[in-house]
C-alpha cells in the first residue's frame, strides 16, 4: 500500500485495481464531489438535518406499526 501511495505521490501512475475500476464505473460521484465543495460548517449542517429526517422516519414506521 505505501508503494502505491508514494508511486502516486511522485507522478507516475500507479497500478489500477480491475475490481475498483469496475465499481467505480457503476457509481455516481457527483455527490461526492457536490458534498465536497462546501464548507464543513455546511456539511455538519446538512448532516444534522439528515439526522432529523432520519429520527422523524423512525418515528413514523414506529407509529405506524402500533396496534390498531
């Protein structure tokens, strides 16, 4: 592994894993990138207003699920 980094960290390409390429080419990492571009007061925020959808979801499958 520190091969690979310091292969990278010096210019020349290092070896690309065949099974990483093939995942990568399935993923979207345009959020990624979106998410990285902000500041990390911003992420935090965006992170506690997930954390609030989440709580509120939870609630509602746990009110759904009561007995009627």
């Amino acid at each position: 592994m520190q091969d690979r980094i310091e292969k990278t960290q010096t210019g020349s390409q290092a070896q690309r894993d065949p099974v990483v390429e093939a995942y990568k080419r399935d993923v979207d990492r345009s959020p990624l990138r979106e998410n990285l571009r902000r500041s990390p007061t911003e992420r935090v925020a965006n992170l506690a207003a997930l954390q609030r959808l989440a709580k509120e979801a939870q609630r509602a499958g746990r009110f759904r699920q009561a007995p009627h």
